[in-house]
C-alpha cells in the first residue's frame, strides 16, 4: 500500500511539474509575440483612421488608384492589391474589378512617419464638435452624404473630450500620402483632420480653409488622425 501512495505521489508532482513548465513557456511566448507586435510599430507612426475615395467621373469610366504612403498600409476594403482598379459610376458607385462586387467608396488605413502641423487650428468644446464639424466640412466642399459619413465616424472619438484641437492638414498630408490616379482628375478635394484631446482650451491661431469647387472628374476623400502626443 506504501507503495502504491509513493508512486501515487510521484506521478502527481511529474503532472504539476509538467503543468507549470507548459504555462511557463506559453507565457515567454506571448511576450514575445507581444514584442514582436511592438517592434512591428515605429513609436513615431500614427495610425490616420479610415481614408475614404469618393470617385465621381462624368460618364462611366475605368481608373486606377494607387496610394503611395511614407510607412504601411495596414487594412484595406476594397482589398488593396498594388492599387485599386474599378469601373465609377457618375453617382459614386463603382465595380471593383477584382472580385466585380458593388463599391460606394474605397477605403484604406495606414501608419504614417508623419509630423502633423498643429501650429493653427481650431479648438472646439467637445460637445460642440458635431456642428463645428458639419459647418467647416460643408464649407469646405464635402457633400452633405460625404460630411456625414465624416461625422459619424470621428463623432463617438471626439464628442466626450472636454476639448478638441482640431486642424486640417494640407501639404503635410500629401507629402506622406500621395494619390496616383489615372485617368487624371479634373478636381480633388482630400480633407485630413488631425485632432487631440484638450483638458482644458489654449489659444492657437485660427487656421484658414478654402473652399473646394467640384469640376469634370471629381475625386473626394476624407479622413482623420488623434495626435496622442
């Protein structure tokens, strides 16, 4: 019977030793996948959040787009494979020629090395970010399905900060993410805001907007990036 407990007792103690070296190495391996997927990222990207094309040709038209970013692109719809090729529709619809399913925008997100200008700009209480937003998007060129599309995207991220600094990035934005589109647009419109939650207001230049005129073949995008630094 002694026996029988000794070996009892030694078959427990092998099954807890094996127990605690597999939670052990399955431990060292999650904290390496999770450096890994640290490395993967430059402390000094910044993820610009869903980039959307709008394209409006006059008449049924065959273009290629291509994005040419300063870092990677990381997700994509419709897949982005060496650029988008597509059939537009003059009312914003097109065919994606790939899988020949039906698209109203092409969408992209992308971790930019990128130093956005937030010099001059506007800072907004965040309750107020709903109407400021519908009024400097509209005055700016974008539709009313455009800015909406806008709004209720970046809405829910900004509407609960105390306060907002928000500035619309220009040159910056077309440095680190230039568009190739062929057949050449006749007009383009590409709105990026970059915003960073305020605890309470500081005083910036007001920043100037242009208005946006939309001729022949018109292309539209839009999209947004938070600055956490």
């Amino acid at each position: 019977m002694k026996k029988i407990h000794i070996l009892l007792s030694i078959f427990l103690l092998l099954a807890l030793s094996l127990s605690l070296t597999a939670c052990s190495n399955m431990h060292t391996e999650q904290n390496n996948q999770n450096q890994e997927n640290t490395e993967d990222r430059s402390d000094d990207a910044e993820l610009i959040k869903k980039p959307v094309l709008y394209l409006y040709p006059e008449e049924k038209l065959n273009v290629d787009v291509k994005v040419a970013t300063n870092g990677k692109i990381t997700t994509s719809y419709a897949k982005y494979k060496n650029g988008w090729h597509v059939i537009a529709n003059p009312d914003g619809s097109m065919i994606n020629k790939p899988d020949n399913q039906l698209y109203y925008y092409l969408f992209w997100e992308a971790e930019l090395n990128t130093e956005y200008d937030m010099s001059k700009g506007f800072v907004v209480k965040g309750e107020d970010t709903e109407n400021f937003l519908k009024e400097k998007l509209s005055y700016m060129g974008l539709s009313p399905r455009e800015y909406n599309d806008f709004i209720v995207f970046w809405l829910p991220k900004m509407e609960k900060n105390p306060y907002n600094l928000i500035s619309f990035q220009g040159e910056t934005y077309n440095n680190a993410a230039r568009l190739e589109i062929n057949p050449k647009p006749d007009s383009i419109l590409r709105v990026m805001m970059a915003y960073q939650k305020l605890n309470k207001p500081i005083k910036v230049p007001e920043q100037t907007l242009h208005k946006f005129e939309r001729k022949g073949f018109a292309v539209v995008e839009w999209g947004g990036v938070e600055i956490n630094k």
